[in-house]
C-alpha cells in the first residue's frame, strides 16, 4: 500500500515568498513580518565582509576554490 501524501514532511505547501507577495498571489505571515523587521534592523556589512562572504561560500557546486 503507498503511503498517504499526508505522511509526506517534503509534501507541504511551500512557503511564500517575495514575488507571490508583490504578485498579490499571498499575503504576508506574522512571521514574515517579523523576519522582515530583523533584517531591516541587521547592521550593514562592509564592502570587505561582503567580499570575504563571497569567497568562502562554495556556491551551487559547494567548491570554495570557485566562488560564485
């Protein structure tokens, strides 16, 4: 017997983003909200921080020796 998609975690709805919001395709979550106010509030990083960032993340291929 095959599993109901209820016993599916990866079957839940996904979750809003920013172009659904703008499209009028969904309303915005409390906890969007909230998520929002936090990054507003986040100090700017540095030009430098920003650059240090870059290089140490692998990008799609997870490789640090090609930065993306």
């Amino acid at each position: 017997m095959h599993p109901s998609p209820v016993d599916h975690e990866e079957l839940k709805a996904a979750r809003a983003n920013i172009e659904d919001l703008l499209l009028g395709h969904a309303e915005a979550t409390p906890e969007m909200l909230e998520e929002r106010a936090e990054l507003q509030d986040a100090p700017q990083l540095s030009k430098e921080e920003l650059a240090r960032q870059a290089l140490a993340h692998g990008g799609a291929d997870n490789d640090p020796a090609t930065p993306e």
